[in-house]
C-alpha cells in the first residue's frame, strides 16, 4: 500500500468516527480492519490513534486559524482531513509539511464540497506557518 492509499484509510477512520461516538477508537479501527481488509499498518495505526490521542491540540490549531469557525462547523470531511494534515506536521517530521498540506487538499477537493478546498487550504497555510515558527 503507498502513503497515499494508507493516507485516504486513515482519513477515511477518522471522517467515520465522527458518526460512531457509541464505539471506542479501537473498536472502529479492528472492524475497519475486517471489513476493509486494509490489514495492519503502521501509517493507519499510528495517524488514526495519534489524531485521537491529540484531538484537543490538534483542534486548538485548528480554531485558531479558522476564521472565528468552531472546528464543530466545519464539515467532518474537511475536519477529518485537517486534522490528519496537522497530526503529520506536529508529530511525523519525516513527510514534508507541503506534501501533507497539499494531500489534504486532495481529500478536501475528492470527498467535500469545492468550495471547501479555498477555506481549508487557507486554515492549513496558517497552520503550517504556526508549526513551523514554533519548531525555528
């Protein structure tokens, strides 16, 4: 499987998960692995628990780039999607902060509504900036 198939599943967890709040992240992620036959990965594993793990960071950033939008308002497409981007840029230094913008954008433009994309790539500019000020 590429980055970019492992990516689209780990977005495609995260986005689900906003419907399944019965279920515990583990849950979703053993039938996700059944019914997908994705199998173990260690891309999957690793964004969608460490996404879970810092949802209260990750929306924090998120918040403070959104323009006065709760992350609440923002579609679960794209708040799936910007929430996988900043985990990548925080916590996974070996991907380049471009190419995890750049992949967001893609889910966005593939699975939301285009005028999605515009607001989304304007939060995660902002985002990445934020990151990489921090990390000077």
């Amino acid at each position: 499987m590429t980055r970019k198939e492992a990516r689209e599943e780990a977005f495609r967890l995260l986005f689900e998960t906003e419907f399944q709040s019965e279920s515990s992240p583990e849950e979703i992620y053993a039938r996700s692995t059944e019914n997908r036959e994705v199998g173990e990965n260690d891309y999957i594993r690793t964004v969608y628990f460490g996404v879970r793990e810092h949802l209260e960071e990750l929306d924090g950033i998120m918040s403070r780039h959104s323009n006065g939008w709760k992350p609440s308002r923002i579609s679960p497409v794209s708040r799936s999607a910007i929430r996988l981007c900043i985990y990548e840029m925080l916590y996974m230094p070996e991907i380049p902060n471009a190419v995890s913008l750049n992949e967001a954008i893609e889910l966005v433009k593939q699975f939301d509504d285009g005028k999605m994309r515009a607001f989304v790539n304007g939060l995660l500019n902002g985002a990445k900036n934020e990151i990489e000020a921090k990390a000077e």
